[in-house]
C-alpha cells in the first residue's frame, strides 16, 4: 500500500525510481518554491496542462498534504530530491528537512508512471520496466508557454511500442489528463528536437527493437526545466523518476 511504501522511502530502506510500484495509485511529480514565486508558477501550469497537471497544491509551510495522502510528509517521502540555487542543480539529498523553511509552497503534478498500470493491464510492454531501469526523458524543441519568469522548453518521456501497442496506447491513456493523457508525438524523435533518441538527458536508455516506434509524452521533469529558466534563488523538485507515492488511486483520475 503506497502509506507502507511511503514509509520504506521515509526510513531509506527504498531509494530508488518509483516505476512499476503501487501501481493502483497515482504517482506526483514535486515543484517546491518560495511563496513570492508561486503565483507566477500557478499560472504556467495552467497554461502548460499536458506537462504541469496539478494534483493537489499546498499552504506555504504545509509539507503534510491531505490530499495527497495520511501520514505523508514532503521532506522525506520521496526517494531522492534536486536542489536549485539561481537556477542551477547544485545538491541532490535524500530528504529536505533540513532545508525546509516556512514560505514554501508545494506543487505535486500528475505523474505518467500512473497510468503505466492501466498500459500493462492492456499488455502493453513497458521497456524501461522489463529491463530494470529509469524511464528516459528528453529535452525538446518544443517551446512551453510562459508565465512570469517560467519558460523553458517541454521535457518529455518516451516508451518504444509496436503500431498497434501506440494506437491502443493512444486510447488509454488520453482518458487520463491529469497525469500527462495522451501522448505530444510519436515516431521520428528528430521532429520534435530530440538528436539522438539513445542518449536521454534524464533517465536511462532502452533497447528499441526493430518496427517499434518512439512513443513521447509530456513528463513532470518540464517545471524542472521551468526552473532552472526562472534562475530563483531557491527551488526543490524531485529528482528524476524518483516520485511521491500518492493515496489517490488511479481509477478515480479517468474523465471517459
């Protein structure tokens, strides 16, 4: 259950990417900004929904969220956090505690490894799963819209699947907006600025086999990028494939 998982990563017994666990339950992406910066970000997830769905968004101080789950605490429930000074990654913690500070204000955002679970129950292969490692992602081309000092371009995660696996792939996960929904492109990965599909920019590359196609969708990693564009004096995220496990479970999250 994700408040037994929850715990393990609290207690640093788990610390890896969270792909493939608790998969009934909605996984979150972190954005943790001062309060002087929340009102910009607000508006850019609002403008850039595929990207930056929001699931639940906190008080300034609140690291205990009910919303997202009981007995949740943001500083030590994740199993690895980023840490940016004037938009520069500079520390990566195992928990935030001791930097947390009373005008914090907390974003969790729709996570794509949520509705992974709805992907496998249609027998769709999950590479990056199969092979045991993170989920790649990508810089793009692709230009966010901008909101006060938030820009930057889409970050996005890419699954390799046969034509039908994409088509079907299509279907199920467009009933999901609010973790990410259907995906922004698939196939050629040099139309949407990718270079070298072998060579993600967070993540870990998989195998693609012959007559699969690239499937990308949008990936909670943009406010990251969002970030480091914005140059704040001071910003957590999660790291990379590493997410909050959420209470709130996938099912209740389909609008079809």
């Amino acid at each position: 259950m994700p408040r037994d998982f929850r715990h393990q990563v609290r207690t640093g017994d788990f610390n890896g990417p969270t792909a493939g666990y608790c998969g009934d339950y909605a996984q979150a992406n972190l954005a943790i900004l001062p309060q002087a910066h929340a009102e910009d970000f607000l508006r850019f997830c609002v403008r850039n929904p595929k990207a930056c769905p929001l699931l639940a968004v906190g008080e300034p101080g609140q690291f205990d969220i009910p919303a997202l789950g009981r007995d949740l605490d943001i500083r030590t429930d994740v199993p690895g956090y980023n840490v940016y000074r004037d938009g520069v990654l500079c520390e990566a913690p195992r928990d935030i505690r001791a930097l947390w500070r009373d005008d914090l204000v907390v974003f969790a955002i729709g996570c794509s490894f949520s509705f992974e679970q709805m992907l496998s129950q249609e027998r769709i292969p999950l590479r990056h799963v199969d092979e045991g490692v993170n989920v790649p992602m990508y810089r793009t081309s692709i230009l966010n819209q901008a909101a006060g000092p938030f820009r930057g371009n889409l970050v996005v995660s890419m699954r390799p699947m046969s034509g039908a696996h994409a088509i079907r792939a299509v279907q199920v996960t467009s009933r999901f907006p609010s973790v990410h929904g259907a995906p922004v492109h698939i196939g050629d990965p040099a139309a949407i600025g990718i270079a070298d599909v072998s060579r993600p920019d967070y993540g870990d590359a998989v195998s693609i086999h012959e007559h699969e196609l690239p499937v990308f969708w949008a990936c909670g990693v943009t406010p990251q990028s969002a970030i480091e564009s914005a140059r704040l004096p001071f910003a957590i995220a999660h790291r990379p494939g590493h997410m909050l496990v959420t209470d709130i479970p996938n099912a209740s999250l389909a609008v079809l």
